[in-house]
C-alpha cells in the first residue's frame, strides 16, 4: 500500500472521527438541560412546595407510610433514584459489551427519562408522591444512559485528544443548559403576561426539558457507530453477576479502584450540591426563583469557559493536578457558602460564580482520566462501574443532607456537611499514582495526566 493510499485512509478516518465526536457532544446537549433546569433549578423548590402542601400540621408527609419532613422529601427522593440506578446500571453496562449495539439501549434510557420529564406536567396540587416517581424514573434513566454515553469516548478518541474531547461535551451540556434558562427565566418572569400561573410556568418549564432532551437524542444516534467488543457474543452474566466479574477483574488493577474510589467521595459531594442548592437557597436564603434562574444561568455560562479552561490546564500541569486544584476550590466555595446571608442575591451570585468555574472541568477532567484506566474493549462494563460511582453512588450526599436537615432544621449545617466529601476525596485522589495506573491497565501513558 503507498504512502499516499495510506495517508488519504488516515486522513478520511480522521474525517469520520470528527463526526462522531460532533455527534457525542449533542447527547450532553442534549440531556444536560434536565440536569440543570429540571434537578438543578426548578424540581427541588417546586416539589418541596408540593410536598409542604400535601403535610400534615407538624409538616411531615408518609409515604408508604413513611414519618418524612416535608421539606427533606426532594433530597430522600434523589437518593432514591441513584438506589434504583445501582440496579439497572449493571445490566445496561452488561448488556452492552455482550452485544456491542449501545445505541439502542441508549435510545432506551434516554426516551424514557425524556417521558417521564416531560410528565413533570401534571405535577401539581398535592401530588408529591407521582413528582417523586417521576424523579426516580428520569434520574435513573439519565444515570443509565451516560453509562453507555461516556463508555463511546475511548472508542471515538485516541488518548491525546480526550481531555478536550471530553471537555468540549461538557461545554456542550452547559451551553444548551444556558441556552434553555434564559428561555425558562423569559417565562417564568413573565408568566402573567402570558396568562399562566406560576404553578403552570414552573411544569411547562420542567416538560419543556423533557422534550428537549428527547428531540436532540436524535443526533447521536445518528452519528455514533456500534463496534463489536472483545466480549461481544459470548455468554456472560447479567447485572450483578457481571458487576461482579468487573470487580474481579479490577481487583488485578487495584490503582483504577483506588481512583474510582477517590472519585465516588468527591463527586458524591458534586451532584448533591447540583441538585440541593436551588433548594438552600430558597429555603435557607429566601431568594425567589427568578433570583435562582439567574444564578443556576451564570453557573452554566461561567462552567463551559471554566470546562474548556481546565482542559488548558490539564495540558500543562496535568488532569489529576488539576482536579486537585478544584477540590481546593470546592472545599472553599462551600465554607463561604456557610456564611451566606439572607435575602442577599449578590453573594449567592459570587458563590455561583465560584461553582461555575470548577464544576465543569472537574467533571470532565475526571471523565477523560478513568478512560486511560480501561482495559480495551471493556469500555461499557469499567463505565458501568464509574457510572455507579459517578451517580449510582451519589446517594449518600444526598441522604446526609435530607438526614442533617431533618435532625438539625437547617439548610446551613445541611450545606456545610458537604465539605467532608471534598476533603476525603482530595486525599483519596492524591495518593493515587496514575501514570502507574494507566500502565497497569495496558494503556499507552500520555506526557501529561
């Protein structure tokens, strides 16, 4: 084969490679606005006021029977969605690598999570007890779908290029959740002039994420491609059993546990403070909702640039590095997020900024430094298991923060507790020697980490 054949095959792959990584990018896109209009901004104030209207005359509310402060119920909720995620997100992490077509069960998550937001409709009266249904069915269908979502990347890029590629997708995510705030915070604010409640402009909000999340889905599925794996056809065990197998098999490369468990404590801290601020700060702060909007807003702007920045930095100093610098960050956001003042917007604008700058790139950089851990052609199964820590194990924020709340009734010893998942995970994270790890998985190191 000439040079020239070979270098016009490398050129048209390198063509392909770029479409698809375009094509990756639209599923965070796509499924970020429920993230950050659904269970970031509107849900948690909307379905605490729900469940307050449903309580009792001490403020509890029963499901199954259940004693639960009212205002506790959205953080219980969330927790139980990442508990039904720890079950199905193994058998779709199975599933995959036996089959090696993602596509279709990415198709599945993602519609039924889309169904069940935009059924976030008829959330109204004092039907607490279907908002929480609707929360478990959607949270874990976005759990289960990134699973298959983040196992494509070290199929779609070579390891030179997954800090950015990893990056641009978050950047994506929070550009369409940008995008669709200021759609929300138009009519929310304005929802009288349309001739809507505010009850009816909070549910159009959450239904709109829905079918956002739905219609853009469309483009990765166009533009990825199934590959066969190693383990494709062969008869392998489902669910917990292959969880099982994927643990046996880490326990040979216990640097990539040790990072997984680094990341389950400091990201646990993440996704609870995504989805319990909107609620600290309109129980604890008293900020009205257009406040919050516009706080959640300057998050995702500020988190595309912050994502796109830290991938910079990841160049130069490395990935491990630089998501140790934002766990520092982390840690002193939310001390400074303790001290807040009521009724004061401006500083819980200076607090979001702080989030915005960090949250991005932690993720990412997290992100694309497990998939140098991975073993070839077992992308979906290891996934599986960063999902669980990534989601599947975020439940235990969430419960510390309903459980501190329900003890102590404040939403600031709630906030503050989040610190000990940063601290912990700093250490965790930096005695982990990575270039080893990368090693030891069988994978080329690259000249940064």
């Amino acid at each position: 084969m000439g040079t020239e054949t070979v270098r016009a095959q490398t050129a048209d792959e390198a063509v392909e490679r770029r479409r698809e990584q375009r094509g990756w990018y639209f599923y965070d896109w796509a499924c970020s606005v429920y993230s950050t209009s659904v269970l970031t901004v509107f849900l948690g104030p909307y379905l605490t006021s729900v469940a307050k209207h449903a309580a009792d005359a001490d403020g509890f509310v029963h499901p199954l029977g259940i004693p639960v402060r009212a205002g506790s119920f959205f953080a219980y909720a969330v927790s139980a969605s990442v508990i039904v995620s720890i079950f199905v997100m193994p058998m779709a992490g199975a599933a995959a690598d036996r089959t090696g077509r993602k596509k279709p069960l990415l198709a599945l998550c993602a519609y039924l999570g889309a169904t069940a937001t935009t059924g976030m409709f008829f959330l109204d009266g004092d039907r607490y007890l279907l908002g929480g249904l609707l929360l478990v069915v959607a949270n874990a269908s976005v759990a289960v779908s990134m699973v298959l979502y983040n196992s494509y990347l070290p199929q779609i890029a070579p390891p030179e290029e997954r800090d950015a590629v990893s990056s641009r997708g978050w950047a994506f995510g929070y550009a369409a959740g940008s995008l669709m705030l200021v759609v929300n915070l138009v009519l929310y604010s304005a929802h009288g002039s349309f001739g809507l409640s505010e009850s009816v402009a909070v549910r159009i909000c959450l239904a709109s994420a829905g079918i956002w999340w739905g219609a853009f889905t469309l483009v990765p599925l166009k533009r990825l491609r199934d590959r066969p794996t190693a383990s494709a056809g062969q008869a392998s065990g489902h669910g917990w059993r292959q969880l099982a197998a994927t643990v046996r098999d880490m326990r040979g490369k216990p640097l990539t546990l040790a990072f997984l468990l680094a990341y389950l404590v400091y990201n646990d801290g993440i996704q609870t403070v995504i989805s319990q601020a909107s609620v600290y700060g309109s129980e604890e702060l008293g900020l009205s909702q257009s406040t919050l909007i516009v706080a959640v807003l300057l998050v995702q702007v500020l988190a595309i640039g912050g994502a796109l920045g830290m991938g910079r930095l990841a160049r130069t100093y490395g990935a491990k590095r630089t998501i140790l610098g934002s766990l520092v960050a982390w840690t002193v956001t939310l001390g400074a997020g303790y001290f807040l003042p009521a009724g004061a917007p401006v500083w819980f604008f200076v607090l979001a900024a702080g989030i915005g700058l960090v949250l991005g790139g932690s993720q990412a950089l997290s992100r694309s430094l497990f998939s140098h851990l991975v073993p070839s052609g077992k992308e979906a199964e290891y996934f599986s298991a960063y999902e669980m820590s990534d989601r599947g194990m975020s439940w235990l924020g969430p419960l510390l923060f309903g459980l501190t709340y329900q003890l102590t009734g404040s939403y600031r010893d709630a906030i503050i507790s989040l610190v000990a998942f940063f601290v912990i995970g700093f250490v965790l994270l930096a005695r982990v020697p990575v270039r080893q790890a990368v090693h030891d998985a069988g994978n080329p190191v690259p000249d940064r980490i």
